[in-house]
C-alpha cells in the first residue's frame, strides 16, 4: 500500500527541479532496476507488485533495499511508462565524475546539445555496446536523469558515465592532449579514415549540428557517405542523431580490431 | 478559417481506422510536405499559415493543390505534433507496390514486426540515406502512415517504397533468388563476413527478435559484436532496431565501395 505522499513524490521525480532538490531519479523496469542494484548506482527504495517482491526478495535483503509492495492499479499511478512494468524503484543521483584527462586507449563520446530524451537514452546504449564508458554532454542538454532517457538507455545507465560540462572551457584546457573527431554534413569521408584507439568523438544537435564554438576544436571532421539516388527530386538531409552516433562508434571499433 | 468537419475529418486520421477507410494520411512540416509534393504521392489539400502560404503560393498552384489558410491556434487543434508546425497536408494513401521479383545489385530491407513508430520511421530514413528503395513489412506491425512514423522519417517517406505482406509466404516464393541476412544475438560476427551487394536483410521485433517462420529462411546470420566490458556485473543485451539496421546497412554500403 502506497500513500498519497509517496504518490506525489514520485511523480515530483518526473520533474528536473525536483530531481534536483532530491538527488533523486526513478528507474522502472525489472531489468533495468536489477542492473543498477548491481551497479555503482544506490537505490534506496523499491515500489513493486507482490510477483516481483517474491522473485527478487533476496536480493532487496542482500543489498538492504526497503520495499512497498504495491497493486497494479497503484503502480499504473505512480509510472511514468505507458505500459508499466511490474517494479518502480527510487535512485540516488551520484556526484558527479570528474572530468576525465588521460585519454590513453579510449574513445570517448562528447554530445553538444542533444535535445530529445530518446535520442540520448539510445546513445548511453550504445556507448555501452561499443565499450565507450564515458559521455561528456553539454550543460543545458536533455538530462541524464529524465524519466524517458534512464528508460531509453535499457539499463545502459548504470554502466556508462555521463559527466555535464561547458565543453568549450573543457576542451580548452585538454587541448593537444587527445584528437577530437566531428560529425559533420561535409568531411572526409569515415570509411577512407584512419580512426585510432583513442579519442573524443563529438555528436551535435538533431537540428544545427555541433555548435561553432565546439567545432573550433575539432581536429578532424568526419562525414557519414549517404548512397542515396542523386538523380531523385529530392534527397536525404541527414542521418538521426543517435543513428550516426552509431554508424561512427561501430567505424571506430571495427577498424580497432582490423 | 476551418470548418469544425474538417477538424473532426483530419483527427480521425490519426487512427489507422480512418486512414483506412479514407486512404489518406497527414504530413506535416516544411520539408516533409514539400519532399511530398515533389514525389509520387498525391498531396491533396494543404492547411497553412499566412507566412508559408505566400513562401509556396507558386508549388501550390503548379501541384493543382488547393489549401486552407489557418491561424496558429488552429494548427494546434489539427497537429499531431507537440510543437506544430506551420504547414499540415493531407495525403493520398498510394496503392500498394508490387512485392520485387528480381534482386539484382539491390539491398532490400525486411522488417518483422516493428512495433515502435519513432524505430519505423527511423528506419525508413536509413533506408533513403543508404540507398535502399524498398522495404518489406510483415502484416500487423505498426502502420508506416502512422503520424509519428510518417514525421520520424524526415522526408524519406517520400522517397522510400514500404510493402506490407506475409513474410513467410513471400520468402517461400523468392527462395533460392537472392541470400537473405538476418541480424541475430549470435551469429557470424559481421565484419569478417563478405557481404554482396544484393540481398534481403531482415531485422525483427524491438523484444522478440526475428520469428521462428521467417528465420527458417535466412541464408545468413549475421551478428554485431559487442565491445562491452564482460568483466562487468551486467552487460549490455542489445542494440536497438533502428540502430542495429543502421549498423548493417553501412557495413553493406561500405564493403561494397571497397
């Protein structure tokens, strides 16, 4: 049984404001509440239905999580999901990681200004596959933290580090250190490039791209060949956000391993 | 100025039920409308604002298509979308194209059971980029004249073929014609596999993958590797569909330049 207060708290957590006055996110899903119990991440509370309670009850008492058991009429109020699943737990929001400035053997992904919550979310994801453990966004970007990207990301979260920063102050002071690639509508083309082991790669807005102020450090600009008909009326802009996200980290990784 | 039945008619087009019914669908924006008028579909009538009527005025009237001036509070009431746009069209359902027969030096894409609008469209918009004229949908996945679909493909809608049928039953007539690639959790790993520039690439369901009856077909399993840390305590499960035809369909692309 869940009370009024609890209802209104959670679904205060659907806001950026009251995430920050908390330091606290919700993560549903049975998966992706699991990955982040085995994570660095804290969870402090678990609201779930009685089937689920009785599955994962060891390991709420392992991890000295609390628990509410609630109905599926409660828990379809207190969701953010259109479809909820059978668990909703509660997230401490983690101090944030330092800014990293080695950049031996590892990629890292920059995004400038990424605006769409799902879009950011399939990113984390896909750094994960591809190994990338660290994303610097961005200050005024889509939060890390909002209720559609933690969802988006499919667990991913728990795995990959997302710092915010001013990129131009960062890139500033680690200049020289590492190459700093772009994604660009012109550039040379990504499969006649040779990528090394190690690197920024910077993604920009779904719809201006990398802003200037950014792209002025760039080292080397990359562009993803399109092979669409020439001949036709008309033709592609662009390729989506997280899409050429994609396409660039899985280049990296291929030639790594070449 | 619009009537209250033209409100009415074009809501009721956002339900697969009337677009059904009334074989047409709505597009809306800029781009996406002008990508319409320039392509093999059939726009019929045009809901718009002041400004982008006098921009268009001349397209309008060569295109033999009437429109319907509307304020911005009016545009809010027809849009399907959360930030409208100042142009919204009604478009004629073309008639459904003829399923290929013969597959030389073309890369078609098999879709099985996509349910998400935001992945199909996605997809469509990867097929434009990547050349790739016509896709396969199996029968009950999510409709490609759904308004999320329709705005999620940029404008590629216009240029990209998609032909609902019964997969299984059009594979059992094609067989032995062309290789057919699906993307698998394991499989061969899809960088050290020679991949042809022709062929079928099937890409299944968000949750269940490709079907039991579908994946008797398929020549070629083809994996994408993961680069993910497996010292960790969870790992990543998968890519998301939209990124994973992304992926393949630039290593096709990309082999083939080589």
């Amino acid at each position: 049984m869940i009370s009024i207060n609890q209802v209104k708290f959670i679904q205060s957590l659907k806001q950026k404001k009251f995430r920050e006055i908390h330091d606290q996110f919700i993560a549903e899903g049975s998966r992706l509440v699991l990955d982040l119990i085995s994570s660095r991440f804290v969870v402090k509370e678990v609201f779930a239905e009685q089937q689920w309670i009785s599955l994962n009850r060891a390991i709420l008492g392992a991890n000295n999580i609390s628990f509410t058991l609630v109905s599926e009429s409660e828990m379809s109020r207190i969701s953010a999901l259109s479809s909820p699943s059978p668990v909703l737990s509660i997230v401490t929001i983690p101090e944030a990681a330092e800014l990293p400035s080695s950049f031996q053997d590892e990629i890292i992904l920059m995004l400038d200004d990424i605006k769409d919550p799902g879009n950011l979310g399939t990113i984390v994801r896909i750094a994960d596959w591809f190994g990338i453990g660290t994303i610097i966004c961005s200050e005024n970007m889509v939060d890390l933290y909002n209720p559609k990207v933690v969802q988006a990301t499919m667990g991913s979260i728990a795995r990959v580090k997302a710092i915010y920063a001013n990129l131009g102050d960062f890139l500033q002071q680690i200049k020289g250190s590492t190459e700093v690639f772009g994604t660009f509508m012109s550039g040379e083309n990504i499969y006649s490039c040779n990528l090394p082991s190690s690197g920024i790669i910077v993604i920009g807005n779904e719809s201006n791209g990398i802003s200037k102020e950014v792209s002025e450090y760039v080292n080397t600009r990359l562009q993803i060949p399109s092979f669409a008909n020439n001949n036709a009326p008309s033709a592609p802009e662009s390729l989506n956000a997280a899409v050429a996200t994609a396409i660039v980290c899985a280049e990296f990784r291929r030639q790594g391993i070449q």
